[in-house]
C-alpha cells in the first residue's frame, strides 16, 4: 500500500473549541468494512469512537474516508480494533479513548473487541 493511501494518512483533526472542559465524543459507523486476511472475505462489523479529546478532535468526513478506506484491507478483528485505537490516539491525543469493534457473527461466533486509551 503505498505512503498517501493508508488509511491514517486520511485522518484530519480541528482545535478542541473546550479544552478546559472534559466532554465525550462518540461516534458509531455502522458500515464498517474490512476483509479476512486468510480468506479474504468481507467482514463487516460495527464500529464505536468515544473519546474525551485533547488538544484536538477528529473530522468527521476524515473519519469516515478513513473507515472506507480498510474495505480492501486483510487485516484480523484484533488488528483492526487496536489499529484504529493507535491512529486516532495519535492525531488527537486524547484524554482518554475506547473502541469498540463488534464484528457480524461468523460460523456461529459474535465477536466483540474493546480496546482503551490509556490501557488499564
């Protein structure tokens, strides 16, 4: 994959307009794609941001190019999950923030991934 196209690349962030203040953000893409890596099936899930931000907050319309942009990634639920969380950590150093990754039933197996900023 080359540098412009992974998927961070595609996140932007704006000024907190209340960093004084603690509130949460959460987001929810109910459209999540991405594809097994042994497979290469689709797996869809649903996906959860919440976070109190930082100095900055995530764009939506960034956000949502980037979800896109994993559509022909192989890459396993748990990679996913924690990848997601290290991206967005990293543009918007948050105060704190979890992703929850609930990935459709697969051979009869729900499968629901939690991954938290900063770790316990």
């Amino acid at each position: 994959m080359a540098e412009a196209t992974k998927p961070e690349a595609l996140l932007e962030t704006f000024e907190n307009p209340r960093p004084d203040r603690p509130f949460t953000i959460e987001f929810t893409c109910t459209e999540f794609t991405s594809l097994c890596p042994i497979t290469g099936q689709p797996d869809f899930a649903t996906i959860v941001v919440r976070y109190v931000p930082g100095p900055r907050c995530v764009e939506l319309r960034s956000l949502k190019l980037y979800f896109q942009a994993f559509r022909s990634m192989g890459i396993f639920f748990e990679g996913v999950t924690n990848k997601i969380l290290g991206d967005l950590v990293e543009v918007c150093d948050p105060r704190e923030m979890t992703i929850v990754g609930r990935f459709n039933v697969r051979g009869g197996v729900g499968h629901e991934l939690t991954a938290c900023y900063p770790s316990d």
